[in-house]
C-alpha cells in the first residue's frame, strides 16, 4: 500500500550508525591489601536493535521493488511478501476498491514509487525499526514501521503520512545511535500510546465529548468532528439515522518511540463501523431501501434498510509530556460493508 487515492500511504527514512563504547572498571585483583590492585577494561555490551541501518535499507528498497510490482497487477498474494499487519487489511482493500477509483488514481497506484530523505529509527532490543521518509510523487512526511513476522521476514505493517502542517518530530537517537521504544501503557501528558483510538474514535462517536476532549486540535480531529456534526444534514438525513462506532482493529500492536523532547511519537491502529438504518417509519413502508455507494456496492451491493460499513484504520501521533497529544495524521480504508 504505497499510495492508496483515499490516504496515500507511502513510505520513507535516514541512516543512524551505531556506535561501540567500552566502559572501564576498577576491580580489585587478588586478595592481599598490601598489593597494589590494577584497573581492569571490562567491555560493555554495545546494544542492539532488529538489524544494522545498512539491512534496513536493503529491507526498505526490496519493499518498495516489490510493492510497486504488486500494485501494478494488483496482486495480494506478492504483495504479502513485503507487508503485514493492519497496512496489508488497508492494502487488500485497496486492489478490491481499485475499479472503482478514478482513472486518474489508479495510474497513480500503478506507478512505480521509492523512499527519499530516509532516516532509520532501530529501538533498542524490538523486533522492529521505523523508517522517516517521503516517497516519490508527494512532499508529505510518512512514518513507516517494518516489523519482523512469524515467518521470519521483516515486513512493513504501519505507514502513516503527517499533514502538511506538521513535520514529523525529532526522534531520540542517543542511545549509541539507537532509538527508544516506549511503552504503549506509559502516559505521556494527558493520554498513553494506547488510549489514544479510543480518544480518536470518540470524535466520530461523540464529537469529543468524553477522552476525545484530551486531544489536540489537529486537521485530522477536526475533519473526525466535523463527519460527528454532519450525520443530522447528510443525504439521507429525512429518511435514516447514521451513527459511528469504535470497532476492533484487526491487529492490535501499537509502535512508539520517544523523542528528543522528552515525549513519543506512535503509530497506532484504530477502526470504526458507520452505522447507516432506515427510520421505523420507513423500514415499515416496506417501500424505501438504502442503496450502497460503489465502493461499499463492492462487498454486498443489495440495497437494504441498514448498511454498516467497516473501516480499518491507523494514525500517527505525538505526545508531549505537558501537553495535548496531536494526531498528525490518519488513514482509514472501507474493508467491509454488510
């Protein structure tokens, strides 16, 4: 999923090299007092990450070899060589949608892409490292995740672009050129890592009325607040009822770093079902159906009295320790209608 029409999804990073250091300890040698005891080096373990920056660029060139060949015939079976997790749901959902996007966009798809500006963020002792880039074709920032998987291969499973407005903050990289994984649970300011879908969904459901309030206001929470508004003006407004709601996202794992600053910055997946039903009034006429719009007409394209819609979502943020988390950006894509 490099660059999907509804969210562009591409990917992109820098090189870190990491370092050695020898720490140097004074131990006694021997028993005797009347001895003069002699410093002793002992070498301290350089830490670690996933891979070196080198195997990460060559993780990152196969994905994007591979990912433009796989998007130009469409294939998800080639293209989950390269990817995992909740990018591969979006991706899948992506070459199913693909007819009904306009030519325009799909000879966008279909173009062979690459990461510029690539900067690589390895934590410390994770399975994963992450990647700054931009890709070929778009100015915006993204930040990627490779994650290594059950067969043993590392593979891209989260790609988030930040709006224009906002560049993606410096990452900490002082632990011998190594980044630092933080823990989803630990808060940082007002939310953690992982409270913050729920913070995000609550602007569809609520328009921020309970934990979406701790978020900043961002261009991705006010366009969240701003579909919460319009469900009592949109189309079908005199004949139904649409509502959203928080949904399980289909891979759970939530991909945080801390930054320079002292917070973090996470990738995180995040879902929601838009709820679309008939009036009673209406349902008993027997005579008005709810009609699907091409896209979710691609999963079930009989006309009904309810039509829910699933989509699968991830989002970028930052968190700071004396502030508001910012979602700097989000990307939803429709993987089911029922």
């Amino acid at each position: 999923m490099p660059h999907t029409p509804q969210s562009w999804s591409l990917h992109h990073l820098t090189l870190l090299a990491a370092g050695a250091t020898m720490a140097v300890v004074l131990t006694a040698c021997g028993s005797n007092p009347d001895k003069p005891s002699h410093p002793t080096a002992i070498a301290s373990p350089t830490p670690t990450g996933a891979v070196t920056s080198a195997e990460a660029a060559k993780i990152v060139d196969r994905y994007q070899a591979v990912n433009s060949k796989a998007n130009k015939i469409q294939n998800p079976a080639l293209l989950g060589t390269v990817e995992d997790g909740q990018l591969f749901e979006q991706s899948k959902a992506d070459y199913r949608l693909f007819p009904t996007w306009p030519k325009k966009d799909q000879a966008y798809y279909e173009k062979p892409f690459t990461y510029r500006d690539r900067s690589y963020y390895i934590p410390e002792g994770q399975s994963w490292f992450a990647v700054k880039a931009t890709a070929s074709g778009s100015k915006d920032q993204a930040l990627l995740v490779f994650d290594k998987t059950d067969d043993g291969h590392f593979k891209m499973v989260a790609a988030v672009y930040a709006d224009q407005k906002n560049a993606i903050p410096a990452v900490d990289t002082s632990n011998h050129a190594l980044a630092t994984a933080v823990a989803p649970s630990t808060r940082v300011g007002t939310l953690a890592p992982s409270q913050a879908s729920g913070a995000f969904e609550d602007l569809y459901e609520t328009g921020g009325k309970h934990t979406g309030a701790k978020l900043a206001s961002t261009a991705a929470t006010r366009t969240a607040v701003s579909t919460y508004r319009d469900r009592t003006t949109y189309k079908n407004a005199k004949y139904a009822t649409l509502h959203w709601e928080a949904t399980q996202a289909t891979h759970a794992k939530i991909y945080a770093l801390r930054l320079r600053d002292g917070g973090a910055i996470a990738l995180f997946p995040t879902a929601h079902n838009r709820m679309e039903q008939l009036k009673d009034a209406y349902i008993y006429s027997g005579n008005i159906k709810l009609s699907p719009g091409a896209a979710p007409a691609v999963y079930n394209k009989t006309p009904r009295v309810a039509i829910l819609n699933e989509y699968q979502g991830q989002a970028l943020a930052q968190f700071t320790p004396a502030g508001e988390p910012k979602v700097l950006g989000v990307e939803y894509q429709l993987v089911d209608s029922r």
